[in-house]
C-alpha cells in the first residue's frame, strides 16, 4: 500500500472516532525506518485505545499489512 493512500486512510479512521488535533508529519529526512508519523489526541485511555483499533480495522479493511502491535497495555 502506498504510504500516500495509508495516511489518508489511517486519518479517516481517526476523524471517525474523534479524534482531536490531528497531525501528519514527514519524517523522511530525519528517520529511515518511516516515512511518516501520525499523531491525535483523544479525551481517555479508552479513547485512545479505540482509536488505535478502528484504525488497525480500517488499515486492513484497505489491504494494509500490520506488522505488529506495542503498548495496549
């Protein structure tokens, strides 16, 4: 999936739950394990966990690869 169409799909997924302060950062020249870095805020943990769900659901609805999961806990 091209990095282009896996931003626009992973910030979907952030408005559809609420997300707040959404930021989409190049970070090409400053890392070279990504392209890019999202970042939102939410108002609770719960929040920010159902977030970080619906956009793994929606990435893979695309036919997006998750690699991996960290931090749920």
């Amino acid at each position: 999936m091209r990095v282009e169409k896996l931003q626009q799909v992973a910030v979907a997924a952030l408005e559809d739950i609420k997300a707040r302060d959404i930021a989409v950062f190049d970070v090409r020249h400053q890392t070279s394990l990504y392209d890019s870095m999202i970042i939102a805020s939410a108002d609770s943990n719960r929040q920010v966990k159902a977030l970080a769900n619906h956009v793994r659901e929606k990435v893979k609805e695309a036919g997006g690869e998750i690699l991996g999961v960290e931090g749920e806990d």
